[in-house]
C-alpha cells in the first residue's frame, strides 16, 4: 500500500468518464453493440445506463455490482489493468 504523502486527490468527473468506458468495454466484450441493447436485456434503464457509459452519471457503488453481476464480473475484474489503462487522452478522444 502506498504512503499517504503519494496521494493525490482522486478526480470524480474523470473516474466517472473511466468507469463509463470501461462498462462499454465490458458490453462491446459480451457482444452488445448498442447500450440500449444491453441495458433492455439486462432490465436496466435505457436512458440512464447510457449516461453511465457515458460518465455523465453519478453511478452508485450498488447500481455499479448490479451491472456487474448481470455480466459475471466481479470488482476486481472491472478494475483491472484495463481500467487503470484508461487515460484522459483515450477518454477525451472517445
């Protein structure tokens, strides 16, 4: 574990824009090209699971294990090394 004097305060508009990609990233590797697709599938809302992907949404921790466990992926798993990949240059260029 690292020190605290290697923390730097954790940006929530770009955390948001990287959970949101990596929740496309999960959907496009279960082989669903539309979120609405996804979201109908999995009985979640259209409308607001777009803005998950999105990052435009403030997802919870509970709405965040629900998709999760519709797709059989667990916490670790999301977030993985793909996850810590994502950078604001892939984010900004989406």
């Amino acid at each position: 574990m690292s020190k605290k004097d290697d923390f730097s305060n954790i940006d929530t508009t770009f955390e948001l824009k990287k959970i949101g990609m990596r929740l496309k990233q999960v959907r496009k590797e279960l082989g669903y090209s539309s979120h609405e697709t996804f979201a109908y599938s999995h009985g979640l809302d259209r409308a607001q699971y777009g803005k998950y992907e999105a990052g435009s949404s403030n997802i919870t921790l509970g709405t965040l294990i629900r998709i999760l466990n519709v797709t059989k992926i667990t916490l670790s798993q999301f977030f993985n090394d793909e996850y810590d990949a994502l950078t604001s240059e892939v984010i900004i260029n989406k």
